[in-house]
C-alpha cells in the first residue's frame, strides 16, 4: 500500500520492472528503523543484485506512515 504522495513519484510499471527478477538474483535486507515523529517511521534497506559472480549493493531507505487506527502506509521507496 502506497501513500498518495508516494504514488505521484512511480508507476506501476516502474514498480513493477523493480521487484522483478531480470535474469539476476536480488534480494532485499531491511535493517531495524528508527521513529521519525508520531507515526513515521523509517528503514534503512540494502538492494543487492547479482550479476554473473559479484553482488552489487545499493543502499537506501522506506519511509512508513500511519493512515488509520491499525493502518500503515509505504511513503518513499528506495
């Protein structure tokens, strides 16, 4: 579930050619977040893909907001 906001910074497609395996293996570590403000959150994340016999990392971040009582929303992706 995305915000809003987060929704005018991609698109679908571009979502979804991200989380796609292109042949290379990839993998996500999300690492313990830290309280931004009331109901803001955020987690550093390592994005590794393999290529051939070396891995490659990106390091980044996801902002997590409160949309409701007992709901939460994505706000930035890496």
């Amino acid at each position: 579930m995305l915000t809003d906001d987060a929704k005018k910074h991609t698109t679908e497609d571009r979502l979804s050619a991200f989380f796609s395996e292109n042949g290379h293996q990839q993998g996500f570590l999300i690492s313990n977040g830290k309280k931004i403000r009331s109901g803001c959150y955020e987690f550093p994340v390592a994005l590794m893909d393999s290529a051939r016999r070396s891995v490659h990392r990106r390091f980044s971040h996801i902002t997590v907001i409160r949309t409701g009582k007992d709901e939460w929303a994505v706000d930035t992706l890496p």
